[in-house]
C-alpha cells in the first residue's frame, strides 16, 4: 500500500508495480492513500483506478494506462481502512511518498497502528520504503516509527526491529503537476475523460538498499529495472545535488524571469551554460556517482523536454524546506575544500531576488513556502539595502549553517551577485558567472 496518492506515484512506482503484474506476478497491486485530499482520490475511484499517463521524450510520445491500482482511501478520513490495509494478510510493502515536510510523528502513528495490528494478527513483517527526495530515508523514517512504537510497548518495538525493513531509497522522473492540459490530452488521444491523466518523461530511476522484509523482492524489483544496491548514498548525493540542487536553481532564477516552465528556460543558451557549469564546478568535484558527465547530459537533456510542462513556480515551492538538503552539502563540501562557490552563490543570489515577490517584468507571484511570511519580510525590512538582505538571509537559521552571514569565502559572494542581479538583470548576471573562471 502507498501513502500520499500523488502524480509521482502513480507515474512512478505503481508503473514498476504495473510491470510485475504483467510479468505475471499476481501478487503485486496498490491500495493507494491519499493522506488528506479527498478529490483524487474519489475521482480514481470512480474510474476504477484506471488512469492514463502520457510519456514522453524529444523523440516520442506513448501512452499507457496502469491496472496496478486496485483501490484508494483518505487517511483523513478513513483512517481505521488504511490501518486494516496496512494489517491486511495480502500487503508485503508500504511505501510512501509525502515529501519532507511530511515525517511528522502522525504520519508514524499511523504506521505504527498497522504495524500492531499485524504483530497482534501473527503476521510477518513488512518493508516500508520512502520513496522521496529526503536524505536517508529509510533511517529517518525508521527512526520515526521505533520513537512511537518505544512509548506504546516494548514487545511492538522488539517485532518492528525484528521483522520490519527500513531501506534507504532514491526515485528519480520528473512528473509535473496535473492539469487540465494532461485531461485535455488524454481525451483527444484516447477518447476518454480523466480526471487523473498525467505527464511523464521516458527516464525513470529507482535505487533501493538491500534490505527487505523478503529478500528475494531485491532480485524481483532488479528484473523489472530497479536497481538494487547496498549504499544508495552515491546515486541519492548526486541526485540531490544535481538534479534537485539546480532544479531548485532553475526554479528561482524561472519565476523571477517569469518563464511559464522549466523547458522554456533551459532553450536559453545563457541558462542552459549555467545549469551546466551548476553542476559541473558546485556539484559534482565532491560526488562518487559513476558516469557523472553522462548522467549531467542526461539531466540537461530531461531538462529540455519540450513536452514536460514543470512549471517554475512549483518547483521553488517548499524551497526554505529543499535547500538545505540540496545546496547546502556541496556548499560545505566547497567550503572546507577551498573550492569556488560562483555558481551557488549566484543561486542563492537568485533566491533572495524570488523573495521579494515580483518578477523582472514587476509581474506579483504567490509563494507556496512554510516560512514564506517571515521570508518576504525580511526581504522587504532590507529592501535596497543588498548588504542588509544578504545577511539577514544567510542568518535564517533553518535554511543556512551557523556563521553562514559571516562566512567571508560566501557571503560577500552572493552579495556580489545580487548586486549584479539588481544593477543589470539575472540574464547578465548569468552569462558573467559563465565566463568567471572555475
């Protein structure tokens, strides 16, 4: 079963899911629970869990309509149905999608309670996988679970400890929020109306350790194109730092230039020479990843899908939440081996430009962020005062190191760039920073 019934998941792992089952595995099928929303997942309900994903490259365009989700409840408001599910003789796996801001001690309530069930039912243990962008998630997520489980009963935390499986996991396919265009679209191709169509790239990855509750799942999930691997940290470090680290990037550098989406900045040549240089001199000096210039390529290429809608504005929601998990390992890796920052400091740059809430063109935009109000009034406190903003900024405790605002390898360096962002445009500001030498 899978918590957090969104458009990752369902282009994401139920597809893996789907192959199985196709591979004539019967064992396999999703009870998907949406954690709060009821719209979805009633409008799955209706069609059967039926729903169409458009796949799509530079080259081609697909469609394929999974049967791997069997049903669908809202913990909000079925709460007892998704701990029988979870307890359910049937279920093997529960994985999870719910993003950072979701490990909160209900959410390991709820796991808990599934997991008691199924310890006072004598039944095995299961393996319960974050499929997320958190660093180490398995252990967070673990840790979580045993922290509810050791005030309820020693004999619950012994069985969890002892019959459950945590693994670290890294899952990697950029898939856009839905809208009316993915309905749209799957109406024109298909003759249907869908109110969960979706979009999706080609690429997909999904990196998991080897630790399960069944063992023999590790070779199941390698046949059908999941690598299995016993340290997901290389592929997880260079996802976050490549991928999500210069996505996030993109995103404040997109809304103040005020693209529609990801796809439009990147046919810039000066913004697709930044993403580059991003990567290559912030990123990757400090990962282990193998075939790290391939896999920067292959980025700058998903990037560029011309069929992939992944708007800005997005993507930079949540980002008091992402960048400290995306920029702030290679900022420390760079500053304790006495490497250059330009590139990230030019982000960061762009980051304290996105919060003044308009972009190039005096165009207002929203912020969706957990600490949006407080960020904006530190940027508007400080507003014309470059040296103000940038100190106030890097002293925002949550988001940056200690001593970030007094960092003199730093700090004066975003400030030059937000100062070149306001004397002549993040478009100049961008094309210098190419040019400065690593």
């Amino acid at each position: 079963m899978h918590l957090g019934l969104g458009a990752f998941h369902r282009a994401h792992q139920a597809l893996v899911y789907e192959h199985l089952i196709a591979g004539g595995d019967p064992r396999w099928g999703v009870v998907g629970v949406a954690m709060r929303s009821t719209q979805l997942a009633d409008a799955l309900a209706a069609q059967d869990g039926l729903y169409a994903v458009q796949i799509a490259d530079a080259d081609s365009v697909r469609w394929q309509i999974p049967g791997a989700l069997l049903r669908t409840c809202v913990a909000a408001r079925e709460r007892q149905q998704v701990v029988d599910a979870m307890a359910a003789p049937q279920t093997r796996w529960i994985t999870l999608t719910v993003t950072e801001k979701g490990y909160t001690p209900e959410l390991a309530a709820l796991i808990v309670d599934g997991l008691a069930q199924r310890m006072k039912s004598g039944l095995p243990g299961v393996t319960v996988a974050s499929c997320d962008n958190l660093s180490d998630n398995g252990r967070k997520l673990q840790a979580l679970c045993l922290s509810d489980a050791v005030a309820r009963d020693p004999a619950l935390l012994a069985w969890i400890e002892a019959r459950c499986a945590f693994p670290n996991s890294m899952v990697d396919r950029i898939v856009p929020a839905a809208t009316d265009a993915q309905h749209d679209a799957a109406a024109a191709a298909l003759g249907v109306d869908d109110r969960g169509a979706l979009s999706t790239e080609a690429f997909w990855e999904w990196v998991i350790e080897r630790r399960m509750a069944d063992p023999s799942d590790a070779d199941l999930l390698a046949r059908a194109g999941v690598t299995v691997v016993d340290d997901v940290k290389p592929f997880e470090d260079a996802k976050l730092r490549m991928l999500n680290g210069s996505h996030t990037a993109l995103a404040m550098i997109g809304a103040v230039q005020g693209w529609a989406t990801v796809a439009d900045g990147i046919a810039q040549p000066g913004v697709r020479r930044f993403v580059h240089a991003f990567m290559t001199r912030v990123a990757m000096p400090s990962l282990s990843r193998p075939g790290l210039p391939d896999y920067r390529d292959a980025l700058l290429a998903r990037f560029a899908n011309p069929h992939l809608h992944h708007r800005a504005h997005q993507i930079a929601s949540d980002s008091s939440l992402k960048i400290p998990l995306r920029w702030g390992p290679p900022l420390a890796d760079a500053l304790a081996a006495g490497r250059e920052l330009e590139p990230l400091a030019l982000a960061c740059a762009a980051w304290m430009r996105y919060l003044r809430g308009e972009d190039e063109a005096g165009r207002a935009y929203d912020m969706s962020d957990p600490q949006a109000e407080a960020l904006k009034a530190l940027a508007r406190q400080h507003a014309g005062d470059a040296e103000g903003t940038v100190r106030a900024l890097l002293s925002v405790a949550t988001i940056w190191p200690a001593g970030c605002a007094d960092e003199v390898r730093w700090a004066p360096r975003v400030l030059h760039w937000l100062r070149r962002i306001d004397a002549g445009g993040l478009a100049a500001a961008l094309d210098e920073v190419v040019m400065a030498s690593p």
